[in-house]
C-alpha cells in the first residue's frame, strides 16, 4: 500500500481551533488553557486518506511527538536521512520520535488513542518495547503555519525516560541518532521546525 492510501486520523482546523480562537504557533503546554480546549477537541477526530489531507489545510493530521530522555538527563536526536519517507524533511535533525496516527478500534478514550499511536511509532523507530514506555508524559502541543508541512499536521507532544541500551535506529536507512546534552545544542539551523520550537521553550 503507497504510504498516501494510508487511512489517518485528523481533525477539522475549524472545530480544533474553535474558529482560529485557539490558533497558535509554537509550543503550547498542556495547562494552557487553550491547550485543555484543543486536547477536547481531539476527540471529534474523522479517519480519511493520507494522500487528500497533505494538500488539504482545513484539516490538520495528528503526529505523535515523544522527546527521548536517557539517565544521564541527555536527550535523543536523530537525524533523518534520504531513505525516510518524508522527503521535505530530510537532511534536518529532530528531539520528536513519532509519525501519523491510525484509529484505534475499540478504544475507550482519545487517551488511548494517541498513546496507543505513539508506543507503536517509538517500536518502529527506536525499538522501545511497551513496557518501556509506560512512563510517557504528555506535555501539550505543536503547530506552525508558517510551512507547508506544518500547515497540515500538528504534534503532540509526550516525554519519555529512558535507559540509553533500550533505544536503536530500527531503519537504519531512514535514521542515524545520538544522545546530546540540552545545554549543548548551540544552533537549531540543522533541526526541522518543530524541534527547534521545542528546543527553545526547553
């Protein structure tokens, strides 16, 4: 199946953003209150196809985003190379593991749904079984308008502790990642937008 025929979750701009009453760029934390009433409003999600919604602003699609943290309060980057699927994001460096979300059949909650989303792209990209992601934090969100990628997608954003020996670049092809410092990133020119808004607000 071609990546575009992929079935994804998304949300109307209009009813995510109350009518851009709630429209930001940026990082927004989760206590925001603007922030509690985009979280409510995820759960009026529509499933609809890939390929419509990457050139469709009215809609915008949900990305799972989990910053990495090792014992050493180190954080993950990785790199994403020329094998990865989203070719105007490639050669920029990124904090965020994650990727497009499916419906989850059965689900009890929109809780749910998005840890169930962003558990399986943290197993698919760098290895991290369930039961070392338990402790995954939900932070708040991400979106800038300012682009033509972050016109149509928005992240949530999640934190994980982990141990360092747990996580490997599962697509090698796709990814090459490290551990740095927060502190000793000096520049955000080579990070894809939203990690360079991340970067600043940490």
């Amino acid at each position: 199946m071609s990546k575009f025929d992929e079935q994804i979750i998304v949300v109307k701009r209009n009813i995510l953003f109350d009518n851009d009453k709630n429209a930001f760029n940026g990082f927004m934390h989760k206590n925001n209150i603007k922030g509690k009433d985009i979280f409510n409003a995820l759960s009026e999600y529509e499933v609809k196809r890939r390929g419509d919604m990457e050139e469709d602003p009215s809609f915008k699609q949900l990305i799972s985003y989990c910053l990495l943290e090792n014992e050493k309060g180190e954080i993950l980057v990785y790199e994403r190379l020329s094998g990865g699927g989203e070719e105007r994001l490639h050669g920029q460096s990124s904090v965020g593991v994650g990727g497009h979300m499916n419906n989850v059949v059965g689900a009890d909650s929109i809780n749910e749904v998005l840890r169930v989303n962003a558990q399986r792209e943290l197993e698919e990209e760098v290895g991290l079984c369930q039961e070392d992601s338990q402790n995954m934090e939900y932070l708040g969100f991400i979106n800038d308008d300012t682009n033509e990628v972050g016109k149509v997608h928005m992240g949530i954003v999640f934190k994980i502790t982990v141990h360092s020996n747990d996580v490997e670049a599962k697509e090698t092809d796709t990814l090459k990642i490290r551990w740095a410092e927060k502190g000793s990133i000096e520049s955000y020119d080579d990070f894809e937008t939203w990690s360079a808004l991340i970067l600043q607000d940490l």
